[in-house]
C-alpha cells in the first residue's frame, strides 16, 4: 500500500481526536470556561455543526483546487481551530473554536476517500479506504483515552495542544508523501452539482443516514445502558468504550476485505447484520457479558458500513465526486442527530434505557430497505435492453 495512505491516516486520527476527546474532559472544560457542563456539552453540538455547515461549503469552494492543496489547507484548518481551543479564554471563544474545528472534518473525509481511491488499482479501493478510516477508528481505541488522561493531569488545554502538534505531523505527511497532480481543470462546482442529479446519489446518503442513525441511537445513551441497565460501574467505560472502539477497527478490516470484490452485498450483510445486532441488544443488555460482546458486534458491523457506504457514493457520483463524498459526512453527522433524537425519545416515552436499541435496529433495517432499492435499480440498469425487430420485407 502506498506511504500516501499512512499520512492520510494520521490526519484522520487527529480528525477523531479532535471530535470525540473533549467528551471525556467536559466538567474540566466546564470548570475552566465557567459554564455548567450541560452547558458545556453544547461543545460537541457546535463541532457537529461545523461538519454539516463545513463539508459542502469548504468542498465547493475549493472545487478547483488541487487535492493535495485542499488536504494541506483543511488540516491546516484543523490545526488552528484547536490551538484556538487551547488559548480560548472564555465559553464563546470556545464555541467558535469549535465550530472551526468541526469545519474541515467533512471535506478532509470526501477529498480523502477519492485521494485514497486513485492511490490504488480498482479492485484495492475498499481496503485503502478502510486504512485511512482506520485512523479514524484508532482515535477512539488509543487517541481518546489517552486524551482524555492527559487533560485529566496537565489541563483540558494541553489536550488541544496535542492534537494540534498530531495535525501538524499529518500536514507534514501529506506534504511529502502525497502526490501532486494539479488543479483538476475539467470539474468544477456545476460538475459537482451535477452529481446531485442522481437518485442512487441521495438512496445513497439516506442509507447512510437511517443506517448510521441506528448506530447513534442506540451509542449515544451507551452509559446509562452500561451502568443502570447492565449494572456496570461508572469507573467501567473507559475500558466498555475501548470494546466499542476495537469493534469499530474490527469493521473496518472487515469492510477492507470484502466491500471492494463484492459492495452491495457487503453493505446489505452490514446493515442486515446491524438491524440483528440491535434488536439482540435490546435483550443483552441486561447481561454484562452479552452487552460488552453486543456492543462490540455494534462497532464492527456499524462501522463496516463506513468506507463501503462512502465507496457507493464514489462509483454513484463518478464524474465529480468530491462534493458527494462530503455531503455524504454530512449525513453521517445528520444520522448522529436523528438517531440520538429518536433514541431519547424512546426514553422519554417510558421505554426503558435498553429502548434505543429497538429505535436503532428499526432505522438500520430502512437503511437496508433503501440498500435493496438501490442494488435491484442496479440491475435494472444493467440488464439488457430487447432489441426492436427489424420488419422484413417479401417481394410482390
């Protein structure tokens, strides 16, 4: 595999780091900027916010870019938004860090998945792919705990600072390692558009979102599952979130192995398999033993569908697919909302901590709904079209 891959791949570990390690570091962040840590959870919700707005905005704007251009200027992007979180002196300081943090996490993921593409042959793109998402992956196994030990006993800002340092070593690998290849004069942003015209493009992205949102439904209220219905202690998630993140890298090579031979085939066993998962989780969890094997199950099967779901979006939206591939982060962002909304919900309704999962096993099964839609439009597509008969004429 080429080097370029590895570069790639520490940029989306520090893409991970930067989304997910201010969770464990909340009531510092709160006591540091004076907020409550509700308050200060709304942190996350502007980093969210930052990916839906940022994707489409930063990859239109930057349509006529070299690649390696727009690699270097999103990671560079990322770098200043945390070392703004590290000196940020106050909440709304914080927020607009935030925010500019969030930004680049979109568009790094829809030019990096086609860099990722045309680095190998055809039939290797599934696992290229799986290889720069498995940065991403490794953020929550190895980069979160570790970040959020660090801000535990040098400060939350140092934290910042970390990550910024990881997204400067990531500039430095895509600065030396990925190739250069020029301003790509024949799409522009009508062109990118332009891939919004096809149905497989948007049966695309709603797989991605009432699949994904199955995920988040249930992840979102992972704590409240783990501790007051499967009886763990508080003190148990850090090593209950690593089990998550070990199923996330397991689904990862999963999807590397066998989402490139065969794709909608691997997508509909991915989201089939989830739609299982959870409906058993809803069970499981009342069990310590069953839950932590379920939730890995989760990870696995959830995040196969990542690079998978991304390689449909890039085979639907061939010509110009910059712009399809971040919109299709977006979407992942929008599952995270819808899911954890409509799992909240559930709560709210009396159902029970466990009741997410139902919520969730009910969105990934209209995400393979949606998948079927799309492959047996596939195969009408390719079938062959009967020939008119050619009249014969006999003489008089």
């Amino acid at each position: 595999m080429p080097l370029a891959l590895i570069a790639l791949a520490i940029a989306a570990f520090a893409v991970g780091v930067s989304e997910f390690a201010i969770m464990g570091l909340l009531p510092d962040v709160a006591t540091g900027v004076d907020v409550s840590i509700p308050t200060a959870g709304n942190l996350i919700t502007g980093y969210a916010i930052g990916v839906i707005v940022g994707a489409p905005l930063m990859t239109a704007l930057s349509t006529r870019w070299a690649r390696k251009v727009t690699l270097l200027t999103i990671i560079g992007l990322l770098v200043v938004g945390n070392v703004a979180s590290a000196l940020a002196p106050d909440y709304t300081t914080l927020m607009a860090a935030r925010l500019v943090s969030g930004v680049p996490q979109g568009v790094f993921f829809g030019v990096g998945t086609v860099v990722a593409a045309d680095l190998v042959p055809a039939e290797k793109r599934a696992k290229a792919m799986s290889i720069m998402f498995g940065g991403f992956t490794l953020a929550n196994v190895i980069g979160v705990p570790l970040g959020t030990l660090l801000g535990q006993q040098a400060g939350w800002r140092v934290t910042f600072w970390a990550i910024a340092g990881i997204g400067l070593v990531a500039m430095a690998g895509v600065f030396l390692l990925v190739r250069y290849e020029g301003r790509p004069d024949e799409v522009g942003l009508r062109q990118e558009l332009a891939s919004f015209k096809s149905p497989q493009v948007w049966i695309a992205m709603g797989m991605t979102m009432l699949g994904f949102g199955g995920v988040f439904a249930s992840f979102t209220y992972v704590t409240p599952m783990m501790t007051k219905v499967a009886g763990f202690d508080e003190g148990s998630m850090t090593p209950i979130m690593v089990v998550f993140g070990l199923g996330m890298t397991a689904g990862n090579l999963l999807s590397g192995r066998f989402a490139g031979r065969h794709l909608m085939r691997s997508i509909y066993v991915f989201l089939g398999s989830m739609a299982v998962v959870l409906v058993l989780f809803v069970f499981t969890a009342h069990d310590k033993v069953l839950a932590l094997v379920t939730l890995f199950l989760l990870g696995m099967f959830g995040f196969a569908n990542v690079p998978a779901l991304q390689m449909r979006i890039l085979d639907k939206a061939s010509g110009a697919p910059t712009l399809a591939a971040a919109a299709n982060l977006s979407a992942f962002n929008v599952a995270n909302a819808l899911g954890a909304f409509l799992g909240g919900l559930a709560i709210d309704q009396g159902y029970g901590y466990a009741s997410p999962n139902g919520v969730g096993a009910a969105l990934a099964a209209g995400g393979l709904v949606l998948a079927l839609i799309s492959g047996a439009a596939d195969r009408k597509e390719a079938a062959p079209r009967p020939q008119p008969q050619q009249a014969t004429s006999t003489a008089p």
